[in-house]
C-alpha cells in the first residue's frame, strides 16, 4: 500500500512534518469532537451512576470513548509524521510512517465504531422490552455490526503478509482493490445500522398515544446519534482515490477526518437523552427527600393507621394532580429508567419517582395540619402505592 510515488527530494525536515492548512484542520476538528464526546460521556455516566441505573449500553459507550481516545491520539501522530500530505511533498521513511499509523488508526477506529455503536442498539433494545419482533431486529443490528467489525479486522491484518509489508513493501499483498472493497463493506455496514437506529424507534412511536410534534421529538431524540451516517456517505469517494494508487496519505487523511467526526457525533448524541436528568441532579435542595426505599415505607406505615368514621371517599391520585399510571416494572433495579423511558414517549407530564414522593409526602403533611379527617384517604393512596396494586384490588 505504500505508493511508489514517493519523492526523494520531499521537504521535509526531521523526523516531523509541518502542518498546513488541512492538517491542522483534521487535528482540531477531531480534538474538538474528542473533548465534546468526552464531556457528554461523563455527564451522562454521572447521571446514571447518581440515578443508580448504569447499564450495560453505558459500559459499551466507555469502552468506545477509550478506543475513540486511542484513535485520535494515532491521527495525531499520523498528521505529523505525514498524513494529509501528497506524494511529492513525502520521502519515503514519512510515506511509510504515514502509512503505518493509518493502518493502526483504521484497527483503533472500527472497534470504537463498533462499541459505540452496541451501545446504542442496546439502548434502543430496553426500549422495545415488550415487543419481541423489535428486539429480534435489535439483535440482527448487533450482528451486523460486530461482523463488518470482524471482517474489516481482520482484512486489514491479513491485506498483506506479513502486516508490516502494508506500510514497507518488503512482502505479499492483495490488489488494492482489495482494501477498496474493505473500506466499503465498513461503509455500508454502518449506514445499514445507522437506517435501522432510524426505523426501530419509528415503529415504536407508531402506535403511541402522542401528539405528533412531540412523536417526532422523541424519535429525533432516540435516532439523532444516526445523523454520523451521512458524515459516511461522504467519505465514500475518497475511498475510492485509493484505486489510482497515488497521493494515499493525502486522500486517507480526508476519510480519518469524516471517520474521527462520525463516532464523535454518534458519542454526543447518544449521550443526549440521559442528559435531560442532569437538571434535576444539580438542582436538588437540601431539604428532607423521600427517596425510592424510605418514600415506599413511609407510605406504607400510613395504613397501619387508625381510620376516622365518616371520612371523605377515596379519591383518585388523578384527582389530586398526581400521576400513577406509569410507576410499574419489570425488573426492580430498573424503576425510574422505566418511568422515563416509557412515559416520555406516552405522555406529556413526567414527574420522576423522588418529585413525586417529595411532593406527596408534602401533601401529606399539608393535610394533617389543615384537616385531620382528610387523613383516610392519602392512606388508602399510601397503601396502594406501597402495595403496588390498583384501586379496585387496594379496596
């Protein structure tokens, strides 16, 4: 792969390459998208961690961000050593160095891609948790991704024999076409992917109960992170250069610039959606919060409580401003992901678990100051809430 091109008379001083005006684009270009992706992962590893509900799509996104860290530290590298320069500017020790570091880069870039990608498959896969069709679609976008990881892998540390002929030409290799052909077996993979991340959320707003603006809020929010896929597309015809042979490390650095910005995009805006909780985190008051496990038993001790004759009927939580249609679970470590994640797409009003605990307990106290044989009935609610039934089986 290392072009033949090279010239023997390059300007070159040293073992480092001036940076001209691409070169030092595709570096802040991609340290920019670094910090930013770095930023959004903490604050959302931050609110999950504080919110107790860090899941496996949160470890996949971690694991992305490492390898994405390694990748723009080999661009790095690359562009000083001369990626992004042509044939007639390199000698052939920075032709070759050049090449290495794309080779290692291309290694470093398709495991992020395929990490942060799992991440946001398994993202969207909690959200389809009662639709097994989905779940199946979710699984066949897994595979897909993992497999053009595998084959582009692979390809590249078999291209040429052995691994280091790619960049010295001192063994065998395939035709380039060859690469060619790897190169776009990662392109098509990932906007396969990215058009599934689009449809998946798409059917699971289909039938929702939604006004339709806030519809294409929500599935903007749960497929934003698939917009890298037409930072893809644009990368198409630089890998097609690569047939000519010519100017590889000048072509190569345009596809590490779209490649460095495609993961960022996908790091920031999978991100998106557990930033929403960040508001709520930093603005907590001092003030006594009654918390998942001490909200559920002080509202359970209200029905050990003695009850007035002749107290006001019950009255439904509807009634008195609060919610408690969405507050059932499947797994008990899930509680108010399931709140959030479900709701937000079903209704207008959210109110999380701790609002809405702190709010009633207020309520509470509120009506046993103003009115004692009001009492019955917040027990009545207390005692559904903590028994997890409905009002005809609380009765």
């Amino acid at each position: 792969m290392l072009s033949p091109f090279v010239s023997a008379e390059a300007d070159l001083e040293g073992e480092y390459s001036r940076l001209d005006g691409l070169t030092t684009a595709i570096m802040v270009i991609s340290c920019t998208f670094l910090g930013l992706s770095l930023i959004a992962i903490s604050l959302r590893t931050y609110v999950r961690l504080s919110r107790s509900l860090f899941r496996l799509d949160d470890g996949f996104m971690i694991a992305g961000a490492a390898f994405y860290t390694v990748a723009i530290s080999l661009t790095i590298r690359a562009l000083v050593v001369g990626i992004g320069r042509r044939d007639k500017h390199l000698d052939a020790w920075h032709s070759s160095e050049a090449i290495k570091y794309y080779i290692i880069w291309i290694l470093m870039y398709v495991t992020a891609l395929a990490t942060v990608k799992s991440s946001i498959c398994t993202t969207i896969f909690y959200v389809t948790a009662t639709q097994p069709r989905l779940r199946t679609a979710i699984y066949a976008l897994l595979a897909t991704t993992w497999a053009s990881f595998f084959i582009t892998f692979v390809g590249v540390l078999l291209y040429c024999r052995p691994v280091s002929a790619t960049w010295t030409r001192q063994g065998e290799c395939a035709p380039i076409s060859t690469f060619v052909i790897l190169g776009h077996v990662a392109t098509v993979s990932t906007i396969v992917t990215d058009f599934g991340l689009v449809v998946v959320p798409a059917i699971i707003l289909w039938d929702t109960h939604m006004k339709r603006k806030r519809k294409l809020q929500a599935l903007g929010l749960l497929s934003f992170a698939s917009v890298a896929s037409i930072i893809t597309v644009v990368r198409i015809p630089y890998i097609n250069k690569y047939e000519d042979g010519k100017d590889i490390p000048f072509w190569a650095a345009h596809i590490i610039l779209c490649s460095n910005v495609e993961i960022g995009v996908g790091c920031i805006a999978s991100s998106v959606p557990s930033l929403r909780h960040l508001r709520h985190l930093l603005h907590r008051t001092d003030e006594p919060v009654c918390l998942r496990h001490s909200c559920r038993q002080k509202l359970a001790r209200l029905r050990w409580s003695s009850f007035t004759i002749g107290s006001p009927p019950w009255r439904r939580p509807v009634e008195m401003g609060i919610r408690l249609s969405s507050m059932s679970r499947s797994h008990p470590e899930d509680d108010c992901e399931r709140l959030q994640d479900r709701v937000s797409m079903q209704s207008d009003a959210q109110m999380d678990l701790q609002t809405f605990c702190r709010k009633w307990m207020q309520r509470v106290e509120d009506t046993h100051d103003k009115d004692a044989d009001a009492i019955p009935d917040l027990r009545d609610v207390g005692k559904l809430i903590a028994s997890k039934e409905t009002p005809s089986n609380a009765s």
